[in-house]
C-alpha cells in the first residue's frame, strides 16, 4: 500500500499488509512525485507520474512573470 508526500522533495511509501515499512521512493533529478499515480507492477517495479517545475514568463497569458 503506498503512502506519498507530495511537496517538493517528497516520495512515496511502501507498506506490507502489517503496515511494516518495506521501501521509500523517490523521483529524481529535480522531478517531484505525483500524490495520484502510483503503482506496484508484478515485476517487483514501481510506476509513477513525476513533474519537473519549469519558469515561464506567463504575462503574455494573463498570468505573473516568471
């Protein structure tokens, strides 16, 4: 059963049945984890979806400057 933290620098969690503590996951790189999306495959894997905050100078489209 995976648990995560969300904000930067966060990771996932995985739990045993016994809420035993198996393993902590992290993205790389820069990329931060995405609270939603994870799954354990049968291969023994982990699936996620990470973001990678990028600046952008939004006024043009009615947002804030970078």
């Amino acid at each position: 059963m995976p648990a995560g933290a969300p904000e930067p620098g966060g990771c996932y969690y995985i739990y045993d049945t016994h809420y035993r503590l198996l393993r902590t996951v992290f993205a790389h790189h820069g990329y931060y984890p995405d609270e939603h999306e994870f799954t354990l495959t049968r291969r023994g894997t982990a699936l996620f979806i990470a973001s990678k905050p990028v600046p952008m100078d939004l006024p043009p489209y009615g947002g804030r400057p970078a």
